[in-house]
C-alpha cells in the first residue's frame, strides 16, 4: 500500500497487535522521522523499517523541512503465520 503524508501533519501512532501482522515501510519520497516506541528516528529516502506487530510506531515531518511537500512511502505487510 502507498501511503502520503500531508505537508503540516503526521501519521497515527500504531501497532498491528490485533492484526498479528509484522510492518515494512519504506520512504519513497521526502524525509522526517518515525517514533518507534517512544524513540524518535530520522528517515529519508530509501532504507526499510521493518516493525514487529507489537512495535508501536508513526511518521512525523521535521521542522526544517520543506513543510509544502508532501511525504510519500511504502507499507508492507505480512502475517507472522503464513
């Protein structure tokens, strides 16, 4: 699934708990950081973050970027089971 993040907003904070499934997001576009369990973690285009399905994770926008831009990315996912 491709996802977009409006220039001035953020994601939703998350996990795949009920779903059992594990994350793989990849930023195709933009920078800024994710919240990955409390902990803030800058990303720009092109390494993946792979999230356990109890990983509690969202993406923001950093201050000094270009905030009229938009953020666009990858959501892979996958269940545990199959």
């Amino acid at each position: 699934m491709r996802f977009a993040i409006p220039p001035n907003s953020e994601g939703r904070e998350h996990d795949e708990r009920d779903s059992g499934q594990e994350e793989v997001n990849v930023i195709v576009a933009g920078s800024g950081w994710y919240r990955i369990d409390g902990e803030d973690v800058p990303v720009r285009v092109g390494p993946f973050l792979r999230f356990d399905p109890e990983t509690t994770h969202f993406f923001g926008r950093c201050a000094n970027l270009r905030r009229d831009e938009p953020v666009g990315g990858l959501d892979l996912r996958s269940s545990l089971d199959a």
